[in-house]
C-alpha cells in the first residue's frame, strides 16, 4: 500500500462513521509537510444542522484552529469523494498544497466530475490534484448508502427525492 492508499483508508475510516450515523459517507483526513495527521472528520450537516459541514470544511476548520491560522500551505488532504466547490474554494483559501481524492462525482465535483475549475486560470493558488485513489472502495460505500436509503424510504412508501 503507497502512502496515498494510507491516507486514504485513513479518509475511508471517517467516511465509515458517517454512514453509521445516516450522514452521506464522506470522510477526510488533513496531513502535514511532516506525514503526521493534523485532522480527520466526515460529513455531519445532518448532526449539526448545517449545510457547510461537509468533511473538507470540517477538517479545514480543526486544523486551522490547531495551527492558529487559516492557511495551511504544504498540507495535503485526502478526501473519498470529489469536492464540491464550497469545498474547493475553502480549499483554495486554506492553501492546501495537495488533493487527493477517491470516488468522482458525476453531479457535483468540481475536479472533473461535473465541472473542471482547475482549468479556470484565474485563481491566486492551485492545487496539485490526484484523483482515484481507492476510487472503488468509495464509491461501494457510497453506493450502498444510498441504495439503502432509497430501499427505506420505500418501505416507508415515500417517493425519492430526485436531486
């Protein structure tokens, strides 16, 4: 296992707490120039009643607080599934050196999976970015989620929610 794989069944392991708790199973993991983790957290807008806790946001925040500055440059984050732009922006603010993530996101990612915003030319900072990382064991993940979800709201004879 290289040291991606590492960090990313790390990423994984926070994305598994997610799911226990009904949270879209996202998980991230924040790591220093030095290799040592500086954070880790997953999805939790449900549990918190907010819409920007997303597990990038949530792992930014702690580790700025840690570090006593929102910049965090030489950092690399680990993240199982595709950022959205929220999260890329914060992203960019925090001046994260490296991304890497697992899972594309056909619907939302902003890395290719929707949209490419690397290719915009007009940002003060760039990110190096590496995608696919354990791509599959994200994705199963996710997939299980919300094919359980949909079984439940069935049983319950709900209609999906189409996004």
């Amino acid at each position: 296992m290289n040291v991606n794989e590492t960090f990313m069944s790390e990423a994984l392991d926070e994305a598994r707490k997610a799911y226990a708790r009904a949270e879209v199973p996202v998980g991230a993991v924040l790591v220093g120039n030095d290799g040592q983790i500086l954070s880790r957290g997953y999805n939790a807008p449900i549990a918190m009643c907010d819409p920007t806790a997303h597990a990038e946001i949530l792992v930014l925040r702690e580790a700025a607080r840690a570090a006593r500055n929102y910049r965090l440059p030489g950092t690399t984050l680990y993240v199982t599934l595709e950022p959205c732009a929220m999260c890329l922006a914060a992203m960019l603010q925090a001046r994260i050196g490296v991304l890497v993530f697992g899972a594309s996101d056909p619907k939302a990612g902003v890395l290719g999976g929707a949209v490419d915003l690397t290719k915009v030319m007009v940002f003060n900072h760039y990110i190096e970015v590496v995608g696919g990382v354990l791509a599959d064991k994200s994705a199963e993940l996710l997939t299980r989620f919300f094919q359980e979800r949909r079984r439940a709201q069935k049983n319950r004879g709900e209609v999906p929610k189409r996004p």
